[in-house]
C-alpha cells in the first residue's frame, strides 16, 4: 500500500541524478512534477516510454511541468541510457529504493517463470504545492504519455 495519498503533502526527497545533480523534490516548488517509476535502463518498454516523454517535452514544458524519471539502476548506466536516447530530463537513481518504497512501487514479478522483486511502472503527478494530485499504477507504455499530458491540461484549467 502506498504511503502518500492523492491529495497529500509528497515528503522532500534527494536523490542523486543524471547531469551530476542531486535531485530535491523541493527544489520544485512551483512546477508540477511527472515523477515516473520504471523497471531498467535499456530495455524495450523503459525505451519506449522515455521516449515518448522525450518527444512530448514541449507539452510538459508549456504546462510548467518537470518530468523525472525513477529506477534502481546507477547513475553511471543512467548517464548512458539518457546520452543514448537524448533525454531532455533528469533521471534519478534509487539504489537503495528509498523513494521506490515511499511510493510503494516494489513488487513481486514473475520473469520468465520466476518470482522476482522489480519496479511495477507507475507514473505520479505532484502539483507545484508538493501535492499528489493523480497517479497510474501498472502502467502500460502505449498512450500513457498522453492519459498524463491530459490530466496535465485538466490540473491546470
């Protein structure tokens, strides 16, 4: 069960990130927030997704929107991953799974006939307040890009 709400208060985290940053969840006051959970760099779906928030940055952008990206692999793979596919955004590693945990996104898989613990896909959108104000749990990749885009334009009419 996750432990932040819709339509509560997401707590200050830091992580550290691509471009040699630390990201810190209140260094974006103001923004909204696409704060999205994949499973692994490089792989197909993950490939899929990131470049579908890659080709969409405008719309984020002129909906004052920030797009982070989150999962276990190192900043090192991180770098690789975003140079590869000229990601316009941050992505944050979580190795010790500490915000994984926070948004409850941990869970048991199955993978090629075994159990294993891994990222379930989810996508949260935290306002400009550092309210969560809508999330997507089991995400599948096609059209998830855009169900975001229009709860962007919905938060901010």
């Amino acid at each position: 069960m996750s432990q932040i709400a819709i339509g509560s208060a997401v707590p200050d985290f830091a992580l550290p990130a691509t471009s040699g940053k630390t990201i810190q969840l209140s260094d974006y006051r103001g923004q909204n927030i696409v704060l999205y959970f994949y499973p692994k760099d490089n792989t197909p779906g993950c490939t899929q997704e990131a470049q579908a928030f890659r080709d969409h940055i405008q719309q984020f952008t002129d909906a004052n929107t920030v797009i982070l990206g989150v999962s276990r692999d190192s900043v090192k793979v991180h770098e690789g991953f975003k140079s590869k596919q000229c990601l316009p955004f941050e992505l944050l590693a979580d190795s010790d799974e500490s915000l994984c945990q926070l948004f409850d996104v941990i869970k048991m898989k199955s993978m090629y006939g075994k159990q294993v613990r891994g990222i379930e896909r989810s996508t949260f959108l935290i306002n400009g307040k550092g309210v969560l104000v809508n999330e997507w749990r089991k995400v599948k990749v096609n059209g998830h890009c855009q169900a975001v885009l229009a709860a962007l334009v919905e938060l901010n009419a």
